[in-house]
C-alpha cells in the first residue's frame, strides 16, 4: 500500500468500530522501527478518559489522603506540590528522593507480583458492561463487603471465586466491591460477600432501634445511623446504632464499627460546632445485663461533657463502679 492508497484508506475506507486503527498507524508512522503491541497499547491509553478519571480518583482517595494527613504533600491552586515549607530541594537531593522512590515501588512489586494489577489488567475477560450494570444494581451501588456507595467510592465487579482458582465468568460468581475492598481480597480469597448484604438487612420485631422514631433521627449512612437518646444524661447525648439487629458490640462486622466510628467522629465535630460549652466527651458501650445494657441491639453512647456538669470529671467512665473512679 502506497502513500495514495495509505491516505485513501484513512479518509474513505476505514470503518471503524474505535479509535484503535488510526492510534496504532499514527503509532507506527512516529517510529523508524517495528512498533510492539505494547508500544501501541500506551498510546491507545493516551486517549482512554476512563483509565485517567479511575486513577485520580484513586490519587484523591488514597495517596493524596494520607500523604496530607503525614504532611507530606499539599494542595495548591488545582494540584499537589511537596510540603517543604520554605525549603527547596537540589537536583541532586530530587535524584535521591526519586531513586528512593523507584526503590519503594520495585520492593512492594517483588513482593505482591502482578497481583496488584489483577483488578485493573486488560489480558482478562472483562465483564460485558450489561452484566456489570446488573451486578451494581443488584447490590444497589454499594460495595457489598464495606457498605460504601459508589458515590464515594468507585465500584468494581468481582468474581467471587478467582478465575485462577477456577472461577466463571457468570452473574452468579460476580459480586459488587468497591476497588479498596477489591484490592484487599485479591485473587486468592473465594469469600462471597454478598451473604452478609443479607445479614445487615436483618432486622428483629419489635425492636425500637431496629425501626426507630424518624424524627429523632440526626444523620445515617448505609450501615448505622444517630438518634437521639430518650433519656439524655446530658444536653446533646445522642446513640450511635448499626442497622442491623445484633446484640452486642463484639457481634459486629468490621464494616459495621467502621460505620458506627465514623459517624461518632462526624457528629462530635457537629455538636462542637453548635455548642461552644462542650469540652469534652464520654463515648461508650454496654455490654450484655453485667454491663448495663438494656436495650439487646448494640448501640454507642456519645456523651457531651461541659466543665462543672460534675464535681469532679477525673475518671470519667471509671465511675460506673461507685467509689472506683478517683485514683
């Protein structure tokens, strides 16, 4: 095929199905040399919008997250620039720091293999979208191991029972993870998650937490909800209560204390905002009759202290057993 023919093929033949034909020609016009399958693949990601919205989400979600909390980088205007303060780095203290860097990512890529890929590699089978579509509906946009929405964590569909180990490419072993989830299971766990979708819609009759007064309701996310405390022991004494009906604290799944815990920390920074007098707080948990419990469906308290609602505060939850707190 001639140059003629060549443009002829570009601008009146080529049908195309995607963008695929013309990247790889371009790909190979760029190149004195035979062009690999590769080499043409990073250019086909040159142009994959889903590829780059995955990832910054996943650099906002993660390694933006925690290396802020450690004060390691910052925002600025629309990006990220190291938090040096007024410090500023050598060319050669950069080449130690990246070296660094490369030594990290070789180290963590001994250790995990490909593994860490598995989730995002294109040489598998990937899930036609209608049955992805399916398999989020049906776990109604929530990761079915740690109850997160995809509106706050991007949702991947996973075989439950890892094609290295023999698994189908079927709705029945495909369950919805969001990717931290997904990452954390990798591909030697046949766990199915979608059991305990189950379990946390378990709700007992005639339970008052497990269908609660509405309008005491103060904040809830999938797994646990606030309500207001019936008989405050101070002003702002509200419950944090999981959904499902279980009796006690040591009963949970861990995505159901994790739910609880985060909005104890949400509305202790509410109840800060609102109310100048509190100074502290009271967080706890009763366990079974011995413990005071009275009501079998597992809740926290979260108590608001202010200074001189008692005598003397030292203590605090140590006065459960008279005459045991001071020390």
């Amino acid at each position: 095929m001639d140059y003629e023919a060549l443009k002829r093929y570009l601008t009146k033949q080529m049908s195309m199905a995607h963008i695929y034909q013309p990247v790889m020609i371009k790909a190979i016009l760029k190149s004195s040399k035979p062009v690999t399958a590769e080499a043409i693949a990073k250019n086909i990601l040159e142009h994959d919008l889903s590829q780059i919205e995955y990832y910054e989400k996943v650099t906002k979600q993660m390694p933006a997250k925690y290396l802020k909390k450690h004060g390691v980088v910052k925002q600025q205007s629309d990006g990220y620039v190291l938090d040096l303060g007024n410090a500023a780095l050598t060319k050669q203290q950069k080449k130690t720091l990246m070296a660094l860097c490369d030594a990290k990512v070789a180290e963590y890529k001994a250790k995990r293999g490909m593994g860490i890929w598995e989730h995002r590699r294109r040489g598998r089978t990937p899930v036609p979208r209608s049955d992805g579509f399916k398999v989020l509906s049906r776990a109604g946009f929530h990761c079915q191991l740690c109850g997160i929405s995809a509106d706050e964590r991007h949702l991947e569909v996973d075989h439950i029972i890892p094609k290295n180990l023999g698994g189908a490419d079927t709705l029945d072993n495909y369950q919805a993870l969001c990717y931290r989830c997904n990452s954390s299971k990798r591909d030697t766990d046949k766990t199915d998650f979608r059991e305990w979708q189950v379990l946390h819609k378990h709700r007992e009759p005639g339970c008052f937490f497990c269908k609660p007064d509405k309008g005491r309701i103060l904040a809830e996310s999938e797994l646990a909800y606030i309500l207001k405390d019936g008989f405050p022991v101070t002003e702002g004494h509200a419950l944090i209560i999981p959904k499902r009906h279980v009796a006690s604290l040591f009963d949970l799944f861990d995505p159901e204390v994790k739910a609880c815990m985060r909005l104890i920390k949400e509305h202790k920074v509410k109840i800060e905002k609102a109310d100048k007098s509190v100074e502290g707080f009271n967080v706890g948990v009763n366990v079974n009759e011995a413990g005071g419990q009275t009501i079998f469906h597992c809740h926290w308290h979260l108590i608001p202290r202010r200074k001189g609602d008692v005598p003397n505060p030292r203590g605090g939850v140590r006065h459960i057993i008279p005459g045991k707190g001071s020390y």
